[in-house]
C-alpha cells in the first residue's frame, strides 16, 4: 500500500510502498477515502526533521540532554550509532482520516461496509490502509454520504480537538465567546460554539481568514489590531465568558489577548500551540482560570483505553476521546458544522510531497484545509518484495526470518545476524509494515510483511526470530513450531505456566525443532571467563546487582498483560544466569519487594535461590536507583576465589592476594553476538543445542515461582520451586 512517510535526518517526505498493516482483533482495517493534512501539528513535525542537528539540538534542548546523557553512558560510538537508527527510521505522518471498513475483528463495534472516521496519531496515518482500534474510530451516522461528501469526515480529529476544548470552558447558552486564531482549529471552533447557542467573535492576522468566519456564522471578527476595542464594543463593555485560545504563535500574544478580552472570573482554554507565559496581573486582577486542552478527550494518551477499549463509564466520563469523534461527525451530518469552504487544496496521495510544500509555505500558496485522497481499488498486500541491496546477500544455508523490527531487533540481534557468513535473511515481520519495509530494505531481507504467517509459510525460512512483546511469545512459539521452524524467542519464553504447558505440547510434537530463549548473559565473553575461575567443585554464593532504572506505569512492560510485569518479563535473565552459574535448578524460590509508594510496581525487589548442592544466590533488582551509574554488578564467591563481573565491561579474578583483569573490547559484549552464532551452528547441525530445553524450563519454572512468592509476600516465604 501507498503511505506517506518522512525521513527524520533530511526531512524530505515520501510516499513509500509498505505491506498493510494487520487488523487488530478489537478494531477495523479501513481502506482511506481521504485524510486530512493538519497544517499545525504536521508542519511543525517536517519543518523540525528539516533542521541539521545543531538545529534539532537547539529546538529540542530535552533530546540533547538525553543524547549527552548517553554518550557518557556509552561513549561516542554507540551513541553515534544509537543516533543514527533513530534518525533513519522514517516517521508516519497524519492523524485524521475517513474510510471504510474492510475487515472487522471479533471485538469491533463496526462490521464491513461501514464507514468511519478514525483518529489517532500512528494510527490514522495517511495510507490506503489503516488499522484503527475500537476507541479510535466512529461510525458515520445513516444517510451520511447523501447529505455530506465522505471526504469531509476526514476532519474528525481536528473537529474532535476543537469540541474537546469547547467543553472544557463549559459554556452556556447565550454566553460571549472570543475565539483567538482563524486556522482550522478555530474555524471548527467558531462553528461549534455557534451551534451550541453561544454569541461568536474571532481574531486573526488574516484578513481572508476574518471573512470566511463571518461567512461560516462569526457574529463579529476582526483583526488582531482591532480586537481589544471591537471585542470591549461586542460585549457591551463586560468581556467574554469563554475565551478559545486557537492561535499558533510563537509568542505568548494569544494568552496577552486573551486575558484582556476575558470578562471578571472567564474560563480561557489554551487549543493551539503558543508561549505559556502568563501575566500575573492580568490573571490576578480578574481571577480568571487558565486551561490547556489536551487534544480530543479524556481517553487520550491512554494506552488501556486507545489500544486495549477499556471504556471510561459514561455516568462518571460522558465526553470521551470516541464520544467526542461520533458528537463531531453527527454535527456535520446535520449541517451545523460545515468544512467544505474550510478545504484549499486537494491532492491524490501519490502526490502528497507537493501538500507538504504548500503547509510549509515552500510554494507560498496561501493554504487552510489540505486533504488527501485515496484510490477506491486499493489492494492491501501485507507481503512486499524488498528493494536489492547495494551488495549481494552473502549466499548462506539458513533461512533466517524475524518477526519484530523494533529497536532491539535492528541494534542489537540484526547485526549479529548479518556477521554470520552462512545466514541468509528471508523475511522482517512488523505489525504495522513501515519498519519492516524500512529494516528489510537497509538490510537485505527478500521480502517484509505485517503478517508472521508470511514468513511461517516461506519455504526457504528455516528459523524464526520473535522479537516482539511478550504476551505474543507463547503463541508465536507455537506456531512457528507447528511450521517446522526452529525457534529463537527473546525473553521471556511466556508469561504463564499454561503457556509453558502448550510450549512444551508443541515442541514435544516436533522434536526435531531446536527452541532457544535469548538468555543471552550466559554467553557472555567474560561471564563465560567468570564460570570457568569460580567452578571449584565448592557451592557458590552468587549476588547479582541490578540497576534497572524507573520505568513509568503506563510503559507497556509494566501492564501484566502485555509485558508480565518486571520480574517476569526482564528478572528472568538474572535467575537464569544464577542458574546458569550454579549447573543446577534451585529447590527454593523467595522474593520480597519494597512498598511501591505510589510510583512503583513490584520494581524494587530481592530474590534468593537455594540450590540443591549448596549454593545460593541473591537478586537485587531496583528501579529506584541512579539511573547514570552501572546497570549491572555480578559477585560470586567459591573456595577461596572471589569473581567479579561489572556492567559485562570489566572482570576481576581474585585469588591468593592476587588480581586478574580482564576487559571487553569497546562497548560491553553481553554475549548477544555469541548466542546467535551457537544458534544458527546448532540449527545446521555444526554443534550441540545451545541451551538445552530443561535449562530453559528450569528457568521458567523459577521466575513463576518467584513471582507467587513476591505476590502472596511473607506468608509466602519459602515456595519450592516445581522439580
């Protein structure tokens, strides 16, 4: 499918073949009919990718400091490289957009043939197709198409922006309200307080735009110049109840405005994109009460309700982000909002580069409404041959296929891939199809795809990578067993022992496929040295310090659904490299966390193993540290031996008052580079399973015990772990 893309480092926009992304099982695939170019939001985007990087810095002072922070972190290297992934990785553009449905999920609210108009930044991009989950979206009420052209409806988000900060004044039938900035926001905005039975005046630099809010209902609107002794005439000398601040500005003149317009004790709401300074004379003096609307509704930048269709109670939220979307396209059915004079330019999609140029005035058309449209026979392929690279693949003998193309897969597994001589890279799996096209492009994959069933169905993949987030592992596993692919799987392996269970149904099915978890430590150049110094036939006592850095609740890892929380979904390394180090499975599983006080969850936590032979292990993994010092901090102790292991970067051995030092070369090697090596060696019959599959259950097993130990807290205390 045809979808407009924008390169981060030159800031040139494309219209890209990229596969259609899936449908998602709570919402629709909707073939476009036409998208709307937001001429705030989406200039501002290219015009910062525009910018050199000493221009980026200075726009962006927030991403300077974090790339600083890194390159102390890390060093010049990996943060150049860090830097230019990022930079290289295009972004989708739009945000607004109608449609109709051509495959509906399960849980979807809509059924094919429906049209929609869908919101949601990379959600409703400008492509041919879109995948909109079930919150995003609203249907267009019956007759729609016969009163209103579909296109119009491409407006809902803008419409959505504009009635969401309407309401937050809570104005009255009756009631003044000044509306500051005549671009599209406010236009829709004059409209909507026009229909909700308010007195409407409007301000702009623009004299075109002045006129055409008269036309489409103003009461009265005027010249910036103009507006203070027109509003004081307007409203009879008392100010206005609602002032809609619509205004994009570089100065904090909208809000100077505002509070002058406003009547004793007004509501102003900050809509558009300004200076915050605020004068506190003029605030103090009237007491007036200052808002920013936070674009379409309560719901917005909410992962359970965007993504998951968690609904918010109408009793207790009645407009929400979706109730907002349907209120907005029924005011346009009934005519009490109109766009149609709000459009200045049209273009097919195909032609997209040139709406880019009229919104960042590089044609210096004067521009409003700028829409997008969308072939009416669209295909949607989800598999895409890649463009041939530069250099001919090596030839290899093991199909290789990734599902997942995030930032892991391409910094990290994806070139330790390539350095192996005998891999040949078949197909790059991403949900939505931009990154897959993206990575298969730059790296040489035959083909990209939005589907696993694309590369499970190849013929020339003999393993699959899965990369991606973990309540997908277990059942990816198991599909890509049932296939006949051997199987490397990031951690975890699953989230709970029933899909362990089904693992193991699948894979004792196919005995022949080889299944790796990517525990990638026990790889590890000096953790390997590590092992060999302290195995002294004596047990060990192994403490494993681990700096993990806060993560917020609504970080995707965090929700037990999706990434099982911290213990399973990352604590797991740690008990399998203690496990790794011991030879043997532990007999006992205690973990104890601290109080989350409000900020965090289960993310502070001690575990301890004891083995059977003897040793014992404690796992210190927090989330309240200095997120700047080491992340990782291993000792281990044994017959007189004394093994320390620091961040994977630096090794000492201590034995008999003597010191040996060992150290990585450049950026610390945490053995992802060797795990691959062992895993492709092993699927070709070169060597012996990496890591055998009871290793790996052991593990498991190990990580669900500590987490019912952690959860039923000090009544727990001593949960065996399952032989």
């Amino acid at each position: 499918m045809k979808q407009v893309l924008q390169s981060l480092k030159t800031g040139a926009v494309d219209v890209a073949e990229v596969p259609a992304p899936a449908r998602p099982d709570n919402g629709v695939l909707v073939r476009a009919v036409a998208s709307l170019v937001s001429a705030g939001t989406e200039r501002m985007v290219v015009e910062f990718a525009e910018k050199n990087l000493w221009q980026k810095a200075r726009a962006r002072p927030d991403l300077a400091r974090q790339v600083l922070q890194r390159l102390r972190r890390e060093g010049l290297s990996a943060t150049f490289a860090t830097v230019s992934r990022n930079l290289a990785q295009p972004m989708p553009l739009g945000y607004s957009l109608v449609g109709e449905v051509i495959d509906a999920g399960p849980q979807a609210s809509a059924t094919v043939g429906d049209l929609v108009a869908c919101a949601g930044g990379a959600i409703a991009n400008h492509a041919e197709f879109v995948a909109v989950p079930e919150r995003l979206f609203a249907p267009l009420p019956a007759g729609f198409a016969d009163r209103v052209p579909v296109a119009h409806a491409a407006f809902v988000t803008i419409g959505a922006i504009a009635l969401h900060g309407f309401r937050l004044a809570q104005p009255q039938i009756g009631e003044r309200v000044a509306v500051i900035g005549l671009g599209l926001l406010g236009q829709l905005a004059v409209q909507i307080a026009r229909a909700a039975g308010c007195r409407v005046f409007g301000v702009d630099l623009d004299p075109a735009r002045v006129a055409l809010a008269l036309e489409l209902g103003a009461d009265h609107a005027v010249l910036r110049p103009d507006a203070e002794a027109a509003g004081l005439a307007f409203s009879a000398g008392q100010g206005f109840d609602v002032v809609l601040l619509a205004a994009d500005a570089k100065s904090n003149d909208p809000i100077e405005l505002g509070a002058a317009l406003a009547r004793d004790r007004a509501q102003i709401v900050a809509v558009g994109a300004f200076d915050l300074s605020l004068s506190r004379k003029a605030f103090f003096t009237k007491e007036l009460t200052f808002q920013v609307s936070r674009s379409y509704g309560p719901g917005r930048y909410d992962p359970s309700y965007e993504l998951h269709g968690a609904d918010y109670p109408i009793g207790y939220v009645r407009w929400t982000e979706e109730r907002n979307l349907e209120a907005f396209v029924h005011l346009l059915a009934s005519g009490a909002v109109k766009v149609e004079r709000l459009i200045s330019h049209r273009f097919d999609v195909a032609e997209a580069p040139r709406a880019y140029d009229v919104i960042t005035g590089k044609t210096g058309e004067p521009f409003l409404g700028v829409v997008l449209t969308y072939p009416a026979d669209a295909v949607p392929r989800t598999r895409i041959d890649c463009a041939p690279p530069r250099i001919a693949a090596r030839a290899g003998t093991a199909g290789v296929s990734l599902v997942g193309a995030g930032l892991f897969a391409t910094a990290t597994l994806l070139p330790a891939l390539r350095r192996l001589p005998d891999v040949a890279l078949r197909g790059v799996v991403s949900e939505k199809g931009v990154s897959a096209r993206t990575v298969g492009d730059a790296a040489g994959f035959a083909f990209c795809s939005s589907r696993i069933d694309d590369v499970l169905e190849d013929g020339a993949t003999d393993a699959v990578f899965l990369l991606t987030r973990h309540h997908l592992h277990a059942s990816q596993v198991v599909r890509a067993l049932e296939a006949g692919k051997h199987v490397f799987v990031e951690k975890p392996l699953c989230l709970t022992r029933a899909e362990l269970a089904a693992v193991a149904a699948a894979r004792t099915a196919r005995p022949d496929a080889l299944l790796m978890v990517g525990f990638n430590r026990r790889f590890a150049p000096l953790a390997v040295a590590l092992k060999g110094f302290v195995t002294t036939g004596e047990p060990l006592v192994i403490t494993y310090r681990v700096n993990a850095g806060y993560l917020p609740p609504e970080h995707w890892t965090q929700d037990l659904a999706q990434g099982g929380g911290r213990l399973l979904g990352e604590a797991c390394h740690f008990i399998d490299f203690a496990i790794w180090l011991a030879g043997e499975a532990p007999r006992e599983v205690i973990a104890r966390a601290m109080a989350d006080i409000g900020r965090y969850r289960q993310d502070n936590l001690v575990i301890t193993l004891t083995f059977p032979s003897g040793s014992v292990a404690s796992i210190v993994y927090v989330a309240n540290g200095d997120k700047h010092a080491g992340k990782e901090r291993v000792e281990v102790f044994s017959g007189g031996r004394i093994g320390v292991l620091d961040d994977f970067r630096r090794l000492e051995l201590h034995q008999n008052g003597r010191v040996r030092r060992e150290a990585a070369r450049g950026a610390a090697d945490k053995g992802h580079a060797a795990e691959c090596a062992a895993f492709v060696a092993a699927i070709q019959g070169r060597g012996p399973a990496p890591m055998p599959y009871d290793g790996i259950v052991a593990t498991m097993e190990a990580t669900f015990t500590a987490q019912e130990s952690l959860n039923a807290g000090p009544a727990g205390a001593g949960v065996d772990a399952p032989a």
